[in-house]
C-alpha cells in the first residue's frame, strides 16, 4: 500500500519525467517505489517484514534499498540496503537516527537478484567531447547501481566497465572485475553484458528522445540509471548537474503537451 502525501518531493518528480517520456506507466512506478509518510516508518518496516517473508517462502532473493526523502533534494539521499531480516534492526536504528531531520517520506524498492533470474544494473554517463557525443556505460551483477559508487579492487559484484563513440557503435569494454567467489567467468560476464547492451539498444528511440531533451541543457555529461531483469529492461534514474532546471522545462513542455 502506498502512502499518499500533499507535497510532491522533488526525486519523485524526477521519477514523473520517465513516465512522461514512455519509459514507464504511473501504475508501474507506484508499484515498483512503495512511498511512505516519514511518520508511518513502523507500517514500512512491517511491510518490509512481509516482503522478506514472502521471498522465504517462494525461494527467492530480492535486494531492497530504503531511502529518506526530502522534499527538495533530486539525490545523493540517504539509504540502507536489506537483503535478508537480520537487517530490520539495524535498518530501524538508521531511521531513528534521522528522526527529526527534514526528511519528508520514507521509500523502499526491491530488485531480485537470486542465480534462477538474470539480473543487472548499471549507469551510463552521455558526455560531450571534441569528438562528439561518448557514452561510457558500468554495470554490475545482481546488485543496485548505487553500489557503482562504492566500486573498489575488492568490490564484491561482477563489474564492467565500457565506452562507445554513439548509438549504434559497438561497445569497448575497458575493464571486467570478478570477484573471487563469482559463480561467472570472464567469458560469461562478457557475454552477459553484450546481451544487456543490446537490450539498451532496442529502446534507442525512447533513449534517444530523452537524451535530445537533456542536451538541449548543454550540460558536459549526464547520467541514466537502469536494471534488467529477465529480459526487462528498467530505466530507473537520471541525474544531471541541475535537476531543478530540468524539471522546470519539464513542466513547461508538459503545458505546452511538447518534449
């Protein structure tokens, strides 16, 4: 059950613009972010219960990423990662410690990520060089693309790191990780990321689009944010160096019934 607010926080605005540029529908994302006054943490962690229940008892393995929302803040929001229910307690001495900030809901979202699924997340930065238009993409294996921001030499997720010149150009893959206790080899990494690409390619015109309307900023570089699972593919996120400014355009462009 998703908890209706009167104000609307600024990353859920964001959120609204993928919806308005196709990438998915209002049911959808209210389905996929379960939304909570900050004062109905208890009915949070309590949902939260249920759903870590739930995957008990249907053999599957879900990552879920709790995060405090402000109301005026696009990211960089403070968050906890649970995997299994050991994590409620300490999750909750994270929300207490907040108590009192000026955090307006509380969020959860879940991605599986159990071997029966396959499941990959990753980020891809647009930036404008002397030579055009550059997209370097990182993605990592069951897992929240958050943890990108975490990567390191003993970084516990399958990662690659690759570049292309444009839409279309093939990828060149810069850099695989493996951690010592994958269960994927280099071969199968390679494989996997190659199919995970070319998923990103099929959506070029919905990408595409929002990518025109996010040059039209003149920003140096941008960001997307996506998970596959199964064969679907998710964009989840975006970020640029002035959000506000984008979403203002936005909302002009949505009176005007234009992108």
């Amino acid at each position: 059950m998703n908890i209706g607010v009167p104000a609307v926080p600024m990353k859920w605005r964001k959120y609204l613009a993928l919806v308005d540029f196709g990438f998915l529908s209002a049911d959808e994302l209210a389905a996929d972010i379960r939304r909570y006054r900050i004062s109905q943490i208890r009915r949070l962690l309590s949902d939260l219960k249920s759903d870590l229940r739930a995957d008990v008892r249907e053999a599957r393995h879900s990552f879920y990423v709790v995060k405090l929302v402000p109301v005026d803040l696009p990211g960089q929001l403070p968050n906890f990662n649970v995997e299994q229910s050991s994590q409620l307690k300490p999750l909750a001495a994270f929300l207490a410690a907040h108590n009192g900030s000026n955090y307006l809901e509380a969020w959860y979202c879940r991605t599986r990520i159990d071997s029966e699924v396959f499941s990959v997340a990753g980020r891809i930065v647009f930036s404008a060089g002397d030579t055009g238009k550059t997209q370097l993409v990182e993605q990592l294996w069951r897992g929240s693309p958050r943890r990108l921001e975490t990567y390191s030499d003993d970084f516990a997720f399958p990662y690659v790191r690759a570049s292309r010149y444009s839409w279309g150009w093939p990828y060149s893959i810069e850099h695989v990780h493996l951690p010592r206790k994958s269960t994927l080899s280099n071969s199968q990494v390679q494989s996997e990321f190659g199919y995970s690409m070319r998923c990103i390619e099929q959506e070029r015109e919905k990408l595409g689009a929002f990518c025109t309307f996010l040059d039209s900023f003149s920003f140096k570089a941008y960001s997307l944010e996506y998970k596959i699972v199964a064969s679907q593919l998710k964009i989840i996120d975006w970020d640029t160096p002035d959000d506000k400014r984008v979403l203002r355009a936005q909302d002009v462009h949505l009176l005007d019934g234009t992108h």
